[in-house]
C-alpha cells in the first residue's frame, strides 16, 4: 500500500486542530450569513488550502461558487478567510495570502488580532510540546514487555483529532480491509472514539471527509478510467469515479450496488477488492452525511467505519460452513439483491 500522507507544520496542526479553528470559522459565516451547510463547506475548503491540494489563488473563484454571494460580497469574505485564516501562515504559502488580500484591497493591518490570536495559541502548543518531549527523554526503568490486544483509548479532543485525520488521509486501507472477531473489537472502540469526536465537533466530518478524498492509499491492483483516462486506483481516485457517476448528493444502497457490480471500474474487481471498495463507500456516505444516515440505527450500534461481523451459516444439511464475515446489508450489496 501506498502511505504517502499529508504532512503539515506543527504551527498551523496547533490551529485547526485546536478549539479556535470552528469558531473562526463560525464567525466568518455569522458575518455573511451562511448556513451551518455553508460554515462546514468553508471548513472543507480550507482544510483543503492548508493541505495545499487547493491553491489561494483558486479561492474568489470557489468562493463565489461555493456560498451564493454578490461579487462585492465575496470579495469581502475571501478576504476575512484570507485575513483572519491564512495571513498568519503566509510564510507557509510562500507569501500568497498576502499578495492575494492586496490584490483585493485588503489591508493586513485589520487582521492583526486575528493574526495575534492565533500566534499566542501555537506559541502555547510549541511550549506544551516542548515540555512534554522532556517529560519523555527522562530515563524510565526497564519492565517486562507484555503483548496486549491493540484498541483505541480515548485521550484529549485535539489528539484524537490530529490521529483521526492522519488515519484518513494515509492509513484508511486497513480499517477497510480488517475482518473477524478480533478486528470487529478494535473497529468497535475506533468508531466509539470517532463519534465522540464529531458528537463534540459536528463540523470536523468535513475536514475527515476531505482528508479521505485526498488519500492516495491504492485499494485495488488494476489501474481505473477516470474522466476517460487511465488513473492509479487510490482510494481519491475510487471517490471520484464514484461521485463522476453518482454526483455529491446522498446516496442509496441501489446506487451503491450498481457501482460496485456494473460499472466499468467495478466490474474489473475480485472479490476481496470488492468488499474494500464497498467498506470505502459506505465509510465516506457515513462520514459526509453523519448523523443522517445513522438517523433509523439504534446509538449503540452506530458506525463511521464499517464493521464487518463474523457470521456462521449452515447449509441444508446442517453443517457450519466457513465464516463469511459479511454484514446483511453488504451480502444484499455484492449480490445485487
């Protein structure tokens, strides 16, 4: 598998990971007045920009796009997101964020609290992570190494966010192969963690959502069609094909089947790459659409991840017959029932 993952500056994980980034965020969209739809597509958007997978220079342009603004007032958004979310990162983008706010007009002198604000924040992270790599260099005796089962405890909401997204963007692939008993468990306790999170952060799904879009984690063996060309069959590339099929809306388990066991990239999968793709789709319809699709699914058994239970069927005559380790709903899926 391919684990190339985003990297980002200590200082700018300090910021949008921190509580500081949504109310940011929210203060932007409360000046433009902008729907909780539309704050979470800014996050998106610029969750995007600071993985540099959108560049600045694109942002008037996706900006009047994505929020339904007059020209003036779009041009005033763009810059409140420039001044009070890039400009204190402009060393980052190699001095775009301030070369496009002058273009528009804007003044750096007006986004200095917000450039304040932010820099008092990661100078504080800088700080607690310093003495927590101190804490760490001192000698600790040596004890006995016992093997434990690997599971996911929760710790602080930032850490489990940093976690969450470089899971997403860089080690999804085992999450969406795992199975049997012992897998199930581990998934189990990483949803627990996940839905905390998002309970105690709804916008953060937008941020996972792209960070999963952005994966370059290969799924499959064989090269897919994209856009009529050939392309490598990364988990970015399978979203794609899916959306360029299907569109962003949301999506039923029809549409899910016939992706998966008619088209032209589908068709091409065996088995075991097929319950992968499956798992990765219904993992983003979960995720891009949380709570909705958990809206009929009694709390305790609500999923980010699918989890795959180990089932034993009985044939006619009564004998066990191997585990299939398939869910009802992706039996009805790989089958086209």
């Amino acid at each position: 598998m391919n684990n190339n993952k985003i990297k980002l500056p200590q200082e700018v994980e300090a910021v949008i990971f921190s509580d500081l980034d949504p109310t940011l965020n929210r203060q932007i969209g409360e000046k433009y007045g902008l729907s909780d739809e539309l704050i979470s597509r800014l996050a998106e958007l610029l969750y995007y920009i600071f993985a540099k997978q959108t560049a600045i220079g694109d942002l008037p342009a996706l900006a009047k796009k994505s929020f339904g603004l007059d020209e003036k007032k779009t041009v005033e958004l763009v810059k409140d997101i420039i001044g009070r979310r890039l400009l204190i990162f402009d060393s980052y983008f190699n001095g775009q964020a301030v070369e496009l706010l002058k273009k528009l007009g804007g003044q750096i002198k007006d986004y200095q609290q917000y450039v304040e604000e932010q820099r008092k924040l990661i100078a504080e992270d800088l700080a607690e992570k310093a003495r927590e790599e101190a804490a760490n260099n001192e000698a600790e005796p040596e004890r006995p190494v016992e093997a434990e089962p690997v599971v996911f405890t929760p710790s602080d909401l930032k850490t489990e966010r940093e976690d969450a997204l470089k899971v997403f963007s860089s080690k999804i692939s085992p999450l969406l192969e795992a199975n049997g008993p012992d897998f199930s468990e581990i998934l189990y306790d990483y949803n627990t963690v996940l839905i905390e999170v998002l309970d105690k952060d709804p916008a953060f799904k937008d941020k996972l959502a792209a960070a999963l879009s952005g994966s370059t984690e290969k799924i499959s063996s064989k090269k897919i069609i994209l856009k009529g060309r050939s392309a490598e069959p990364t988990v970015s590339n399978w979203l794609k094909s899916f959306i360029e099929k299907n569109g962003i809306e949301y999506f039923d388990n029809l549409k899910l089947s016939e992706f998966l066991n008619y088209s032209e990239n589908g068709k091409q999968l065996n088995e075991a790459e097929r319950m992968i793709l499956l798992n990765l789709l219904l993992l983003y319809r979960n995720l891009k659409f949380f709570p909705q699709t958990l809206a009929n699914v009694p709390m305790e058994n609500w999923q980010i991840i699918p989890v795959s239970l180990q089932t034993t069927d009985e044939d006619a005559s009564g004998e066990n017959q191997p585990a299939t380790g398939m869910t009802e709903l992706e039996r009805r899926v790989l089958a086209d029932e």
